[in-house]
C-alpha cells in the first residue's frame, strides 16, 4: 500500500455453504434419493478495488449482493478465502446491530466493553462517556441489560460508541435501518463530520438521498462482483433506483430514503 492508500480490495473472493437438510435423518434421506445435501456460492467474487483516504464510498446493491460480507472482510471480521484485503489504521464503525454488546450487562458496560473492542482505552471512554450517552438519548434505560433493549435502542448505542471512536476508516452498514427520523439526522450529521474531518467513510446503504449527500464515489455489488465504481449520480442511475423518487424527495431530508436491510 502507499501512503495515500486506506483500502486495498485485491481479487478477494469469500465462498459460503448453503445447507438444505440439518439433521443427519434428512441429508441421509436426501443422499440416497440423490438430492443435493448442499451447495457453495461466492458471496464476495473476485473483488478488486482502492480507496484513497479521505474518499466517501457509497456501496450499493441489491439484497444478497456481497454488500454487508465485503464490509466483514475490510472490517477484518472475515477473511477472504482467496486474494486479500489491506487497510491502513484504525476501523470503527457499525456493521452490525448490537454487535459486540453482552445481552446480560448493562449499557453502561456494554458502552466500556464495546469501546474496549473498537481500540479504545478505559480513560479515553470515561472521557467520551458523558458524550457517548448523550447521542444514544435511551435515558434511563442506560442502567438496563441490553438484552431488553429494542433493535432501536441497540442501534442507537451501537452507533454512538462507533461514532466516537478516533478512527482512520468509518465503515457504516445499514445503521440507519432502525430509530425515527431526528435519530437519522443526526446519524447523517455526525458522518458528514466524519467525511469533512478527512476520514475515509465507507457507508452500505440502498438510499439514494443519503449516498448523494454522504458520497463522492459509488461501488455496486451484483452477485458478489463489482458492476460499477465510480461517479455517485451514474452509480445511483445503473441501479436504477432514481426511477421512484422525485428531485424534490431526494434533495428533502423528511423524504430521505428508508434504509433496508442486507443478509448477506
């Protein structure tokens, strides 16, 4: 990598296996009558691309594109089966709701114990912690086991621990899926802060509205291979998903676009 590089994707492809039959009953009925026990499929394939710091990549795609799988493997979760994947720095982010966070502790300890897992040291959480508490606003509910939180209120503490981490790279995958829409402003608020401090922001998201405000680069994913990188507007028009929505929609923060979810 060169000093300018922050993410290098280099002909990186990650298979998985599909099983059809769980209990040993099943795939021993399915072998003999010759069905397929289970098959493998390339969610990442072949990927190659370079992204350099301070860049606002937008990665789009239909559901089961390889979207929320490549994230994985920049974020180091996962490992590609065969090329590589190179970062420079320190990754934060959220690329999953309420990952890292222990169902039995409380938020405040989840706060500290997910800090701890984003690189951050003790001191440094207790200096952000006030501040931490502030943008999650779940009020009391910060004393309570997270596992009685809501899919809203884990997205909304998962965001704001990521969001304050000292980061080089934010990777952001679908935390806009879940809380009203202030939460959402303020979500989209605190990235454009992140992209204007000169961080590089890659952002998963099927909204049009935010990618053109979020974003000055857009990579589709079609079956785990790029189909396109380059200029935002000519990204969002080879999905096609400008088709739907009115300049008017678009350029209207009340009418930005829902964010969907992505298995794969």
């Amino acid at each position: 990598m060169t000093g300018t590089e922050s993410i290098v994707v280099d002909h990186a492809t990650k298979m998985f296996t599909l099983r059809y039959h769980r209990t040993f009953k099943q795939m021993t009925v399915a072998a003999l009558r010759r069905q397929d026990i289970s098959d493998s499929f390339k969610a990442v394939d072949d990927v190659s691309f370079t992204v350099h710091q301070g860049e606002s990549i937008g990665l789009m795609g239909l559901n089961g594109s390889g979207k929320s799988t490549l994230l994985k493997l920049i974020n180091g979760v996962m490992r590609p089966d065969s090329g590589q994947v190179l970062t420079r720095g320190r990754i934060s982010g959220l690329i999953a709701t309420g990952a890292g966070f222990h169902p039995q502790l409380t938020g405040r300890e989840n706060v500290f114990l997910n800090a701890a897992v984003l690189g951050m040291s003790e001191a440094e959480t207790k200096r952000k912690f006030d501040d931490i508490v502030e943008f999650a606003d779940i009020g009391k509910f910060i004393d309570s086991p997270v596992g009685h939180y809501s899919s809203g209120m884990f997205a909304r503490l998962g965001f704001a621990v990521a969001i304050h981490v000292e980061s080089d790279i934010f990777l952001a995958d679908e935390v806009l899926a879940v809380g009203d829409r202030p939460f959402k402003r303020k979500c989209l608020s605190k990235m454009q802060e992140i992209r204007d401090s000169g961080r590089t922001l890659f952002y998963v998201s099927h909204a049009a509205a935010s990618v053109k405000k979020m974003c000055d680069r857009v990579i589709v994913l079609e079956q785990g291979r790029v189909g396109f990188d380059g200029d935002v507007e000519a990204g969002i028009k080879y999905l096609q998903y400008d088709g739907s929505d009115t300049q008017e929609e678009l350029e209207s923060e009340d009418e930005m676009d829902e964010e969907l979810g992505a298995d794969i």
